[in-house]
C-alpha cells in the first residue's frame, strides 16, 4: 500500500487510495474505524449498495486506526483510508475532515449496525436545504438485543430529555451515531472534543447555530456473532464514562442556562432583600431586619457571580453575534472601570461613618450599622465588576485577533 504524504499536514497520518477512485464525489460517507476486520468489508459493500440506491456520486472514507487488516479489506472493497494514531473518535472526525471531498457527509459505526443501504432520506434532506440529519433509532426499527435495556429506555432518554430541555431542541435520539452534516455547516462547528463526546457537541452546536436540523428515522441492529462493541471492549464502565463526558459537555455549552438567567433573577431578588431589610420594611406578617439584609446581601453576590460566569461564557463560546455585539457595548472596558470606582467609592462613602464610630468606641460598634452593611457590599460588587471588565476585555481582544 502506497500512503500519500504529500498534502498532509500531520506526519502521523497517511492516506491510501483504492484502485478505483471515484472523481468530484457529491457525497462522503466518513467512518472511524478500530479492528474492525470482522465487518469492514461487508459494511463497504452496504456503502456501495446505498449511494446507488441514494442516486449520488459518493466516496467512502474509513478513518482507521486498527493493529489489525481492517485497512487492506477496506482498500480492496474499494474505500479510501485515512491511516491515523489511535486519539479517540471526535478526533478521528476532526482528522478526516480535510479529505473528505463530498459537499455532503453522513457520519456513524463501520459494525453493521446502522444500515447505511439506507442513506437515501439524509441525501434528500441536505439536498433541500438541511444543515444537520441526525438518525433516530426510536422512531425508526430497533432489532431485539441490538440495545441495552439500561441505554434504551434510561441512559439515551434521560440524556435527550435533558439536553432538549437546556437547548431547546426536539430530538428523539441524540446519541444515534449515524447522523448527516454538510461540509460547511461541520467546518463551521469547530469541534473540538476528542472523544465519544463528539457527539452532544455536534448536536449542540448546531443548535446553538441555529442550523436548520431534520431528523429521520433508520434501522438500528444488534453486533454480528464475534464481535463485542468498543463499550464492552473497553469494561463495564465504558457506558457510563461516555455518559458522564456527554452530559459534561452539554453543561459546557448552556451558561445562559445554568448562570446568566438564574444569576440575574437572583441578583435582583438579593437587592431587593438587601433594601428591604436596610429600611426596616414590615409587609404583612414579615418584618424585614438585619438578618434579611445579610440574606440579600448573599444571594446578591451569588446572583451577580453567577451572572458574570454566564456572560463570560456565552462570550467565550462565541455563539451569537448579536450577544457579543451588544456585551462589548454594555460591558465595556471603559464603562466596567467606571461602574467599578464608583461602587467603591460610594461604598466608602456609605461605610466610613459606622469605621469612625468603631474607632472612637474603642473597635466596637454598639448597633448596627445598617449603610455600612450596603457600603460593605458596593465595595465587593465594584470588585467584581472591574475583574469582569478586564475578563470581557480580554476575551474580546482574543477574537478580535
């Protein structure tokens, strides 16, 4: 076998072409593999049989990182191959991208267990105008035993409930690993996850992107007699380490979620709490005192923290323009350095007589000092709104350039 290391880049890499090659491909159906001598031929045949079925001129391209002859049967049953270091399977994706030559790809398992004879409803969708396909099983024909009872019917329900909960979307089946993108829509992604996390990321970023995003249904079957799934290859845990790293991923991209939204809720109930108490307020049965002030002096600062790490992190993420558009506006290094003196200095102002009247009484204060307790909290919140100025700025310098 011949590895053409001409065009690439990485020197670890090494792609090899069929005998036959297939010019200006339409399509690329591109598929990680690891020793998977057992079904790759066959699998490639499946391939063939779909793109003819689909009435598209398409390429298969098997990312391989096998010890054993997947590459060869590959090559011989007429499948390019991307020869790469074992480094997981979102990086497998992200290594293969480059040559995939089609302006359409189709994503998923070279173990015969997602049908890919039937790739004609993902062709059609992005030929109309579709950014993302993504496959679901449940809608579509699960084959007895094909599916531990544990991920059919708590793991993968429970995950897509919540990420269509954080996000918006309607998806049935989010960890379906036969999925559709088009070349432009998965270059704009960016991924960056290196393993089985791949998957909610992709699903979340397009999401965010606001890509237009179709589902169809495709045929799910048990592993062929001798072969054992890289779950079980890898123990008993490898189920639930893939779950834990997709669930992290989906709390990575949901800041607003998690901590803008519930951290201004919050922020303007502490204020509320800290005026309320400040003033000696009495509403019905409540009287309002020190200890409410205290309370909404807390919730203030938790709600502001939480606040600022949700628009760090939307800034980060770099989802929507218009947010980080209007962010540079409102929270602007100039603006930030302004609201942050002066909160400190009218905490000083607001904290300077209950200072004196500890000192002149001997370092004790005989009362409360209700305006030192808010002076106290305008000289952390100024704090933390120049900390925040100086992190949005840093932030928007580095997109900048």
């Amino acid at each position: 076998m011949k590895c053409d290391r001409e065009t690439l880049i990485d020197p670890d890499i090494c792609l090899l072409f069929p005998k036959k090659e297939i010019d200006s491909p339409e399509l690329t159906i591109l598929v990680p593999a690891l020793n998977e001598s057992l079904t790759i031929g066959e699998f490639v045949g499946w391939c063939i049989e779909g793109v003819n079925k689909a009435g598209v001129r398409g390429e298969i391209l098997i990312v391989d990182s096998s010890t054993d002859n997947t590459s060869e049967i590959a090559l011989a049953s007429g499948a390019r191959v991307l020869k790469t270091p074992k480094r997981g399977l979102g990086r497998a994706y992200i290594d293969a991208l480059p040559f995939a030559r089609g302006k359409y790809l189709i994503l998923g398992d070279c173990d015969l267990t997602y049908d890919f004879r039937e790739i004609a409803p993902f062709v059609e969708a992005m030929r109309s105008g579709a950014d993302f396909v993504m496959g679901s099983r449940f809608s579509g024909y699960i084959e007895e035993n094909a599916m531990p009872k544990l991920h059919r019917y708590f793991g993968t329900p429970l995950t897509t409930w919540i990420l269509n909960r954080l996000y918006g979307t309607r998806f049935s089946d989010i960890h379906c690993g036969m999925r559709g993108i088009t070349k432009d829509a998965f270059e704009q992604m960016r991924m960056e996850s290196q393993s089985w996390e791949y998957a909610s990321e992709m699903v979340i970023k397009a999401a965010k992107l606001r890509m237009k995003i179709e589902e169809v249904p495709i045929r799910f079957y048990k592993d062929r007699e001798g072969r054992l799934s890289h779950h079980r290859r890898s123990g008993w845990l490898s189920p639930w380490r893939a779950g834990w790293i997709n669930l992290k991923a989906m709390l990575l991209h949901a800041p607003d979620f998690f901590f803008l939204k519930p951290g201004l809720f919050l922020f303007v109930i502490g204020l509320i709490l800290t005026f309320l108490g400040g003033t000696q307020s009495t509403i019905g049965a409540l009287s309002f005192r020190l200890h409410w002030m205290l309370l909404g002096v807390c919730v203030t600062l938790v709600g502001f923290s939480s606040f600022q790490i949700g628009v760090i992190g939307k800034l980060w993420h770099g989802y929507h323009q218009n947010f980080e558009l209007k962010s540079r506006r409102f929270f602007s290094y100039n603006k930030g350095m302004l609201c942050s003196t002066l909160s400190f200095i009218l905490g000083l102002i607001l904290i300077t007589p209950s200072l004196y009247r500890y000192l002149r009484e001997g370092l004790t204060l005989p009362d409360v000092q209700y305006t030192g307790v808010f002076g106290l909290l305008l000289i952390i919140l100024g704090f933390q709104i120049f900390g925040f100025a100086i992190l949005c700025e840093l932030i928007s310098t580095r997109k900048r350039r």
